[in-house]
C-alpha cells in the first residue's frame, strides 16, 4: 500500500542534530512566546521560514507574531498549492470568507481558523503556493524528483540540488528518520521514496521563496512544518545551493525539546496539543 505523504501532524522524532548555527540559537522554555532577539533578526532577513506542528494553536499565534513583526512582501504557503494562492482574495477579514476562496476544507490541513492570524497579520502581502499535490508526490516512488519537479514548475531543478543523489551516509541517515517519523511501520523499499517526496517538497518552497523574492523584493515568509526549517536538510540547505548570498532565518517550534544543536536559527518548545496516537493508524 503506498504511505500517506500529508505531513503528519505529530512532531517530528529522531532527528540527527547537526549544525554550526549563523545566528545564536535561542530556546525558549515551553509556553514562552517568540522571543525579542529572534524577531529582530527576522527582520533583517531577506527570506524568514517559520516551522510550526500543524495543529498547535501557538505556534500559529508565534507565526503571527512574527509575521506581524516582519511585514513581509510575501509569504509562502506550503499548505497551499499555487493554484490555490492565485484565488486569496484581496479583502482577507472574513475568515470563513477566505477558506471558501482557498477551497481549504478540502485540502486535509487543520482548521483555518488557526491560520487566519497569519493572513491578517501581512494584510498586503503576496500569496504565493508551494504545496505539492500528493498525487504528484507519489511519483517520486517511481521517477526521480527532480523530473517531478520541473513538470510541476516548468524549470530545471540542477540549480537547487534536486538531480543531485545523496551520499549513501545522509541517505541511510534520512531514510531511518523516515522510518522512526512512521512509527517504523513502513516497508524498507519505501523509505528511498519518502525521502525523495520530503526533498521534493523542500525543493519546491525553496523554488517558490525564491521567486517571490525575486518578484516582491522580500523580505518573504514561509509557512511550513518545523522539519521543513532545518536547516542543514531541509529549505535553507536548497536556498544555499540556489542563491547562497541571501540571508535567511528559521525558526523551529516544537513540542519536546530537542537536543542543544537543534539544526535551527531559532527555535520554541511549547506544550503538545492533545491528539490522538499517531501510531495508531499503522496498527
């Protein structure tokens, strides 16, 4: 059976930690907001990515923060597809209003309303999509990512380091991560492909931040899962492959603390939101 490739909402776990820092990572105790410092290194950033666990009101209420702090020309959504951005519609007050606009409910994504903060918060920005439609991801499971990603973006994906296979050691290193993310459930010849999917979806924010950069001037936020932030895998590794003069910031948001080299610029610890076992539907 092929694996579900939504992001979990379950934080990552197992993650292999690290990363020399170019901004002093700063950890705030659980339930303690955004802090000061890294909001003024947000702010002279050219592109700030923003990790959050899906369904944790707080770290959307910090992104808000955030983003109400930057006041970025653009912001990048990993839950929307581009198609999806192109439809926010230019008065954005009437939250239910825009999850009808954006078609939300159908994605699979938590409840707008835990989003709309955001939105208000950058009242002017540009909306721009990165979401990879699962169907498309699923390819990866039989051609190489980097073909995937040039039909869904019309452009070559050499520059960011898609077409480029990882050393066996990273490799063997993500697929464990892969596996412990899954509650080690999944077969072993799926593992290569859940890698390749996770690389897909990093490459296609990075694409996406890069071009509303290069469209809006930035500074540009992105909206993605706290995997998605690292920053020795995960967006920030192809943004240095692209464009390595651009200063960027992540913040990761978590719900467990993570080891001292937490690979991020910035990250929070906040207390986990009651969900069910997510190990439960491999069971």
């Amino acid at each position: 059976m092929m694996p579900e490739l939504h992001p979990p909402f379950a934080p990552l776990r197992g993650l292999a930690l690290a990363l020399s820092l170019s901004v002093a990572a700063i950890g705030a105790a659980k339930g303690d907001p955004i802090a000061t410092a890294a909001l003024a290194a947000m702010s002279e950033a050219d592109i700030v990515i923003l990790g959050e666990v899906h369904d944790n009101p707080e770290h959307h209420r910090n992104q808000a923060r955030a983003v109400a702090a930057i006041a970025p020309a653009a912001l990048v959504w990993e839950m929307l597809t581009p198609g999806q951005a192109a439809r926010m519609p230019d008065v954005r007050d009437d939250a239910q209003a825009v999850a009808e606009a954006l078609d939300w409910d159908a994605t699979g994504w938590p409840d707008f309303s835990l989003y709309h903060p955001i939105v208000l918060a950058a009242p002017g920005a540009q909306t721009y999509g990165a979401g990879v439609p699962r169907e498309r991801a699923r390819r990866v499971f039989e051609e190489p990512a980097s073909e995937v990603f040039a039909d869904l973006f019309g452009v070559d994906a050499g520059p960011l380091g898609l077409d480029t296979p990882l050393a066996p050691a990273d490799q063997a290193a993500r697929e464990a991560e892969q596996a412990t993310a899954h509650c080690d459930a999944l077969p072993g010849h799926l593992l290569p492909g859940m890698v390749a999917a996770q690389r897909l979806r990093d490459a296609a924010l990075a694409h996406v931040a890069l071009t509303a950069f290069a469209e809006t001037g930035g500074p540009v936020v992105v909206i993605a899962g706290t995997g998605h932030a690292r920053n020795d895998i995960g967006i920030p590794a192809f943004l240095r492959q692209a464009e390595g003069d651009l200063r960027v910031v992540t913040l990761g948001q978590m719900e467990a603390e993570p080891d001292a080299d937490a690979p991020f610029d910035f990250w929070i610890v906040t207390e986990p939101v009651s969900r069910p076992d997510p190990c439960a539907a491999f069971r």
